[in-house]
C-alpha cells in the first residue's frame, strides 16, 4: 500500500505542479492582456486630448484668419478710399493750376491790348512787358 499511496502522491504532486503552472500563464497571460488594455486606453485618451487641443487650435487659427482677413479688407477700402480722394485732390489742383493760368494768361494779353490799343500804341511797354515775363520764366520741367 505505501507504494500505491507513494504512486498517489506523486501523480497528485505532478497535478499540482502543472496545474500550477497552467493557472500561472493563464493568468500571467490574463494580467499581460489587462496591461495592453490599459495602456491602449491610456493611448486613446492621449489621442482624445491631442485631438481636442488640435481641434481648439484649428478653431482658434480660424478665427484669427476670419479677424485678419476683416482687418485687410477694412485696410484695402480705407486705402481706396483715400486713393480716390487723393485723385480727386489731384484733378481739383490741376483744373485749379489750368485755370490760374488761363486766367494769368488772359490777363497779360489784356494789359498787351492796352498797350497796343493805345494811340499812338506803347510798343515799348508791351515789349518791357513780354521781355520781364521772358526773363522770369521757368525752365520746362
């Protein structure tokens, strides 16, 4: 009987030691699979925040476009505007600086026809005249 109860104990020691090591890497394998989920989550709520911090800063440079782009269209019709008015500046001062010298103009061919017109006619006057203005005239630009 002590070789069969020996017999016994061993088989029943062999059965223990392999269901020990069958429920070690069942629940090694267990607690390595628990390990990869935890860190897939942890890696998905990282992409989650990243995605999130992304999506803010999108929405944030967007807004910063839509100001810009508002801020260069305003700039662009102040500057038409202001285009436009030096332009009209400039036609004003040119009809101005015409009219001047129109005016200018016909009122030296007025004092020559009263020169001329004189009896006897003040030749050298209208020639003293036409001489001065002559010699203050501006060269050509």
């Amino acid at each position: 009987m002590s070789a069969l109860v020996t017999t016994f104990i061993a088989a029943l020691s062999a059965f223990a030691a392999v269901s020990s090591l069958l429920l070690y890497l069942y629940f090694g394998r267990r607690s390595d699979l628990a390990i990869a989920r935890e860190e897939a989550q942890a890696l998905a709520e990282t992409r989650g925040k990243v995605i999130a911090e992304l999506r803010a800063r999108l929405a944030s440079l967007e807004a910063r476009q839509r100001r810009t782009q508002g801020e260069c269209k305003r700039r662009v019709r102040e500057l038409q505007a202001e285009l436009d008015r030096t332009r009209r500046q400039a036609r004003e001062d040119a009809y101005q600086t015409r009219h001047f010298h129109a005016a200018a103009l016909t009122d030296l061919l007025l004092d020559l026809r009263t020169d001329l017109e004189r009896v006897p006619p003040d030749i050298d006057a209208a020639l003293t005249r036409i001489r001065k203005l002559l010699a203050h005239e501006r060269p050509a630009a």
